[in-house]
C-alpha cells in the first residue's frame, strides 16, 4: 500500500474508503472491530497473586512470619498446641488481602479518573460535526484540529488553514511545522518524517491556525506506537504526605528494632543473671516480647489508609465535577491562597448571547460576524456548535434570517488567517457567487480600529476620521458599561487572491462595520463561592480578555473588587517592573486586555510573596501560566488538549464555584488524615508504652496475636472512618494551612503522644483492675485475667477514642453530622472483640479466660473514660 503522504489528498480518502462527509455509524463499529481502539498498549498488571506476595515481603510481615515459624516449632519440640502460630499466620494473611483490595481500590479510583480526563477530538460523522473520545477513532474518520489540540491519530492533511504543529516528541525539533494539503516527496519511495508536511502525527500538538485531516493508522500503529512511546501513560505518584509517612514509617522501624534487640538482650541478661540458665521456652517467650513490642510499635496499615483514603477523596472530588490528575494537589488545595480566575465560562455562564449593535448596515455586519467564525449551525438543534462567543454571532444571524450554512454556499472561504490572541481577531477570505473577493475581520475593537482607515456610514464608504473613531469607541465604552462583551467587524475589498493570508498582509486598510455587544449573564453559584472563599481567607483575582469596563462591572457584581482603582490593564501591567508589581500586587483583584506572558507574571509574582496560586485557563497560550501556578486548573468544556495535559485540576464544569468545593474537599480530606494519622499513631504508641511497662515490671499484658487482632479490626477500620468524615462546620472559615506545616504542626505531636499515654496508663488499670478482681490481691503478677480485660479495655479504648478524633476542638456532643462508617467500624468492632472473649475455641485460640459479666462492664467503663478525659482537654484548648 501506497504511504498516504506520497498520494493526493482524494486519492487517500478513496484508499480509506471514506469520504468528506465522515464515516457512517455502522462504518465505525466495524472498523473499531477490525482495528480496536485507539490507544497505546499498557504495560502489564501486576496480577493479584503477585500484588498479595508483594505484601507478604514487607520487613515487619517477615519478621511476623518468622516469630510465627519459631513459635510453632517450640510447640513441636513441647508437644503443645499450635494455636499461636495458625492465628499469627492467619492475621497476616487477612492483612495482606486487606492491604491488595486496598490497593485494587486505589487503582481503581484512579484509573476512573483518567477514564473520566480522557481526551477528546472533533470529527465528521454522517456529515455531523461532533466530539468523541480519542479513542473511539478509526482509519477513515475525518477530524477537525485547531490550535490547543492534541493530534489524536496519524493522519493525513485534506485542508491547512496556517495549520502548525509542534511534533518535538517523535523528531526532536523544537520549532513548530507549517502543515500543507499538497504532495510531499517529488516522486520519492520514502521521505523522512520531520518532512512529511501533508501529515500529522500523535502525540504532536497544534500551536497555531485550524485543519482538516483524516486518519490514516490508530493505536500500536501509529508512528508513536511504533516506537513504544507510552505517552501521558500514568506515572506512579506520592504526594509529599505520603512522601513523609514513609520516612515515618522507616524510622519507627529502626527504632523498633534497636528497642526490641536491647529488651532482648536485657532479658536474656537477666535470665541468665538469675543462676538458672537460659531454657529454650525463655529464650522463645523473650523473643515474643520483644515481637510484641515490633508489632505494637508499627502502625502497618497507616500508609495503605492513606491511600486509600486519598482515592476515595478524589473520587468524591470527581463527582462534584472537580477531576483531580495529580494526587499532589489534594494537598496543596488546602493551602490555596490565591485563585486567578479567567471571567468567562468560569465566572459566567459561557452562554453568550448578542443583544445589541451599533451600525449603519445591520445585515452585512451580522453577515460578517458569521462567516468570519468557525462556529458552525446544527440546523437539526437550530443552533450554534463551537467556540461560545462565535456562537453567539452564529446564532444571531441565524434569528435575523442570516443562516450560516446557506451564507457560506454564496460566500465560500478560500482563506483565513486565524484568532490568536496576541492580534486578538481574525480575518477569513471570500469568494462570492459573482467570482469577487471580499475579506471580513471581527475582533477587539481598539485592535480592530487601528487597522480600519474607512467606516461604512449613511450608506456609503467614508473616510475614517478622529470623530467617527471617537464616536466608535464611545459606543464601545457604552456597551461595556453594561457589562457587554464587545466585538468590531470589519470588511475589506479585494480585486485578486491575496498573495499571502499572513494577517500583516489581510489586516490593514480595513472599512469598519459595527459593533456587536453580546452578554455572558454572571453564574448564580458563583457570588456566594466567591464571598465563601473571601471566609476562608483565598482571594480570588479576575483575569480577562475582554475591555476593562466590563470586567469591572463583572467583578463589582461579584465583589471581587470594591472600586475601579484595583483593575488594571495588561498595557498598564507592561509598565510596571517586576520589583514595583511585587511591591504593588496586592492592590489590583482584576486584570483586562491581557497578553498570556502577563498571566505567568502575575502568577511568579504571587508566588514570590509565598503565596499558593491557583490558575485556571483553556486555551494553548494559558498553558505556561497554569503549569507555573501551585494548582493549575484546566477547563473540561472550552479548554484545549494542551491547557488539560499540564493540568493539576480539570474542571468538568468550567466553573469557579467547583474550584471553591475542591478547596473544601482538598482541606476536608487533609483534615481526615491528619485525624486518621493521629489516631492510628496514639493507639500504637498506647500499645508500645503498654508491652514496654508490663515487660519492665516481668508479667504479659498482650501476646502478638493479640496486637496483631486489635491493629487489625480496631485500628484500620476506624482509621478509614475518620476518613469519611464531613467537614467540619469552620472549615472553609479558617485561614489557609501553610504548605510548610507538617503532619504533627499544630499541637498534633503533643496531642498524639499525650493521647497515647492515656490510653496506656487506662489499659495497665484495666489490666490491674482484672487481677485484682480474679484474685483480690493488688500486685504486679501475671494473670489471665488481667490479660483479658487489659485486651477488651484497649480494643474499646481505641474504638471510643476513634470517636474523639472526628474532632480535634469540637465536642463530639455537638457534632450535627453523622459518620455512617465510623459507627459500623465500631458495631463490627465490638461484636467481634466480645466474640473473640466468649466463643469458646476463639477464647482458646487467643489464651483468654472467661470473665464474668462485672468485669465485662468495669473493662468497658474504664474504656468509655477515654471520651470525658478527651472531652475536659479538648474544652481547655477552646478556652
């Protein structure tokens, strides 16, 4: 088979056996049969079983396994039960198929994220313009490109409007393509890619003007897919909480392990001290302590909680339309100080309708606004499809008898030169029925009107003169004044093809037409997010486009501003030094008429302040300043394939009172794990000081197993509980958290460890309270039944403090929201704790005794003190 670039245009759609109109639906489906879908192989899973040995290799899982082994083959030597060594291996197992669902879970959360993100391209189908999924295409779909997009497949160039492309990722070339319809090659066998100009490829982007292609190869058959390149494939991430938790977890670890080795070898000192020689059975149980203390030391399920409860945060975050593409700006969005927003589509509705203009020939001037967009008209819905402003125009035509589709067959376009928003305009080039050329220029007006040296006024061409260009401009300000969005047309004559559609050759010696003034209504949510965000100490900057005076009127209607000095115009910024805007930033919450560079300005010069930016933008020029700012916010609905790539956030909404509630899901979430952090550490510590205490003073409080069982059932189910919890009712009152904060700022070190002294000293009582009650003596001695309530009351004991911990100032009392999890974490917990006391075979199996109902109740008592004790310090800290 021929290569598409060597061949004619026509000669490629009929190889592909398609047709300018697109394929048909049934045409679709059998050719995604045949090619599958377009996307890039994946690498391979990881399977369950490997996930789950994966698990068993952690250092602590190892160490368990071999206590376990030690134990049962002391039980062989002794004739005993093996008993212990079943239950141990048995937790262990149960903790890593926690540990692999978790993570299952996780991967699962993220991988319907990127499902969700999945880029999408334009094409022609049944002669339709519509939006699919990049990869549903197939060989034969003709796909429309415009500057923003990412090439979705290899294909071939029917139509070039100024079409460039940056393709750096498959030839290395830095400077961006002019793309052509033409044959490339002269008559070669082979032409190298970089020169292949009629061609474009995956993983290219497009930086300037429009095109029409049609794909040519899909999948592992691209160019890109011949290379292996996994492009955007999804890269493993820690956020720095996780980053930190695993340096925690490391370093508790060595701790451990220097404690248990000097309190066996303490021990093994002490035994051998005694004159009676060291038996294997102290040796064995010596070893045990020293495990116990490894086991009660290590919070094992705190990095798999904190991952899974950042998945299940993000989740919730996508549903509220806010999709989330790096788990690091879950963090960083409970920090945010700072959001520049652009105005349109985000603070308003993107809903733009004319409403007003102002000209001498109405009909042409609406004829010029249409065909000089690449808005098209759905005559099925009887209305616009595109970008919203050129909508707008379509639209407004089509309502004063001006339909689109019928103006383009008596003004077909031979040329254009496309929007970009350093020109902010664009011109297209006709040719009429009659075989004459006629240009039509739409754009900001003072951009417009500089190039404009006629007016059509009275019926006739006349002179542009200063007093018909102060008139305009008056009428310009008048319109913007009304909030209006304001667009010039213009026009101009043309006796031959321009010898060039570069816009220095089209865009001069215009005749002014009008003015068209067209009104994006405010979003209703948007003012109340905008007041929230004032609460939450966030101050919230307009960046926009449009003319000063309308952005103004904008902003007041918001409140983000109070007075007109706090605007300030892209020309005024241009002016200032970089010093002097550091020195002045702080007085200006609205910036019109800017240039893309400004954007990025504006945002180094926050962050200079040290202050967490959040940027949101959607077309190509807004890529540098989003991926500049702390938190870059891309739009789902307007914004390109470019500005969602280098994206923290994508807004599927584009709008700024979902960037409000992913603040508040972002600081809820943090919160949640910094409780969930707290709690788990306290209880571990609880348990650690417990062992070290009971084996200082020569008696067993817990066994491993026993440890095993609580770190187990009342540990990472309540943990995961804290994670769920509502946010707490000041949350989005409270100043910004300081991204420098770490995990124990805030009191939450010396709370933690308080805490866990707490619930040690209860546990020891408890223990005390069981010997005394089975043998009513007072003194340090083991007991069975000691042992056991030492075992209910810290099960509860943490249970009941899991409880404390949905608020770290609030009384539990007082809290309106309910935590469905938490409490049938707790109901779980307390069912299968009683259970493991009072089955016969599990009581056994656990070297329990029986106790009786009184001693039931003083263990359940004595854990129930956690809540009042944590209740009278959490009311000391709010006064």
């Amino acid at each position: 088979m021929q290569k598409e670039y060597l061949m004619e245009s026509e000669d490629v759609i009929s190889q592909l056996n398609t047709s300018h109109h697109g394929l048909s639906d049934t045409e679709v489906e059998e050719r995604r049969t045949k090619f599958g879908l377009n996307k890039l192989t994946e690498g391979k899973k990881e399977s369950l079983i490997h996930k789950f040995l994966k698990e068993l290799t952690n250092f602590m899982t190892i160490i368990l396994i071999a206590a376990a082994l030690i134990s049962g083959a002391t039980s062989l030597y002794s004739g005993e039960s093996m008993i212990d060594t079943f239950i141990i291996l048995l937790v262990v197992i149960i903790n890593a198929v926690l540990g692999v669902y978790q993570e299952a879970k996780a991967e699962s959360a993220i991988e319907s994220l990127q499902e969700m993100a999945a880029a999408t391209s334009k094409v022609i189908r049944n002669d339709k313009h519509m939006v699919v999924r990049s990869e549903e295409l197939v060989p034969g779909d003709i796909i429309l490109l415009e500057a923003g997009d990412s090439v979705p497949a290899d294909s071939r160039i029917l139509e070039s409007a100024s079409l460039k492309v940056e393709e750096a990722a498959l030839t290395g070339e830095s400077l961006s393509v002019s793309k052509i319809e033409s044959v490339v090659g002269n008559g070669a066998a082979e032409v190298a890619l970089g020169d292949r100009k009629n061609m474009v490829y995956t993983g290219s982007t497009v930086v300037y003007g429009r095109g029409k292609a049609v794909v040519c190869h899909t999948g592992m058959e691209t160019e890109i897919g011949h290379i292996a390149n996994a492009l955007n494939a999804a890269k493993d991430e820690e956020t720095p909480l996780q980053i930190k938790l695993n340096q925690l977890s490391k370093i508790l670890s060595v701790l451990v392990l220097v404690i248990c080795g000097l309190m066996f070898a303490i021990d093994l000192i002490r035994v051998g001290l005694s004159g009676n020689g060291i038996h294997l059975q102290e040796l064995i149980d010596t070893f045990m302590i020293a495990v116990s203390l490894a086991v009660a030391a290590i919070p094992e399920g705190l990095a798999a909680v904190v991952t899974i409860l950042l998945s299940i945060g993000v989740t919730k975050m996508s549903k509220k339309r806010a999709i989330i593409r790096r788990l690091t700006a879950v963090e960083t969005l409970g920090c945010t100080q700072i959001i520049c927003s652009d105005k349109t589509g985000t603070l308003t509705q993107n809903k733009m309708t004319v409403v007003e203009h102002a000209t001498d020939h109405e009909t042409m001037l609406m004829t010029a606004m249409a065909l000089c967009s690449d808005a098209e008209l759905d005559t099925d819905k009887g209305e616009a499809v595109g970008e919203p402003t050129e909508c707008a125009l379509v639209n407004d035509a089509f309502k004063n008898g001006l339909a689109k589709n019928e103006l383009k067959k008596s003004y077909a376009r031979i040329g254009e030169a496309p929007f970009d928003s350093m020109r902010k305009m664009m011109s297209t080039v006709h040719k009429k029925e009659d075989n004459t050329l006629i240009q039509f220029t739409k754009g900001a007006p003072d951009e417009v009107l500089k190039r404009c040296t006629r007016a059509y006024i009275g019926g006739k061409e006349v002179e542009m003169t200063e007093e018909i260009r102060t008139r305009i401009l008056h009428a310009n300000k008048s319109m913007a004044d009304k909030a209006l969005r304001v667009l010039c047309g213009a026009m101009r004559s043309w006796d031959h093809e321009p010898e060039s559609y570069e816009p220095a050759v089209l865009e001069q010696d215009l005749v002014y037409l009008g003015l068209s003034g067209m009104i994006d209504p405010v979003r209703p949510e948007v003012k109340a997010a905008i007041k929230e965000c004032q609460e939450a100490g966030i101050r919230p900057i307009m960046i926009t486009g449009d003319h000063r005076d309308t952005a103004v009127a904008i902003a007041k209607e918001l409140g983000i501003l109070e007075n007109e000095s706090m605007a300030i115009t892209g020309a005024e910024l241009s002016k200032i030094s970089d010093e002097d805007l550091l020195k002045t930033i702080q007085n200006y919450s609205v910036y019109a008429r800017v240039q893309p560079e400004h954007k990025v300005r504006i945002v180094k010069t926050w962050k200079r302040l040290s202050k967490v930016t959040a940027m949101t933008g959607d077309g190509v020029n807004d890529a540098p300043s989003i991926k500049e700012a702390d938190i870059g916010v891309g739009m789902g609905i307007t914004g390109t394939d470019v500005t969602k790539d280098v994206a923290d956030m994508v807004l599927a909404d584009d709008n700024f009172a979902t960037i409000v509630s992913a603040v508040a899901e972002g600081r809820r979430i943090y919160d949640n794990i910094r409780k969930a952090i707290q709690f788990l550490l306290s209880s571990n510590l609880a348990e650690v000081i417990s062992v070290f205490i009971a084996s200082i003073l020569g008696f067993t409080i817990l066994k491993p197993v026993h440890l095993l069982w609580i770190n187990l059932i009342t540990d990472c189910f309540p943990a995961i509980g804290l994670g769920m919890e509502a946010g707490e009712s000041d949350i989005m009152k409270r100043e910004p958290r300081n991204p420098k904060d770490g995990i124990f700022s805030d009191g939450v070190g010396g709370e933690t460890v308080f805490q866990g002294f707490v619930i040690a000293i209860l546990t020891l009582a408890a223990y005390f309270v069981g010997h005394y009650m089975e043998s009513g003596v007072w003194e340090v001695a083991e007991s069975a039944d000691g042992m056991t309530m030492a075992f209910l009351a810290l099960s509860l004991l943490e249970m009941f403090h899991s409880f404390n911990m949905r608020s770290r100032t609030d009384s539990v009392f007082k809290l309106k929201t309910k935590n469905v999890f938490l409490n049938v974490s707790l109901c779980m917990s307390f069912v299968l704790t009683t259970a493991v006391i009072y089955v016969p075979f599990l009581r056994e199996a656990f070297s329990f005794e029986f106790i009786s109902f009184k001693e039931y109740i003083v263990a359940v008592l004595i854990a129930v003190s956690i809540i009042p004790i944590m209740e009278i310090l959490k009311l000391i800290k709010r006064r």
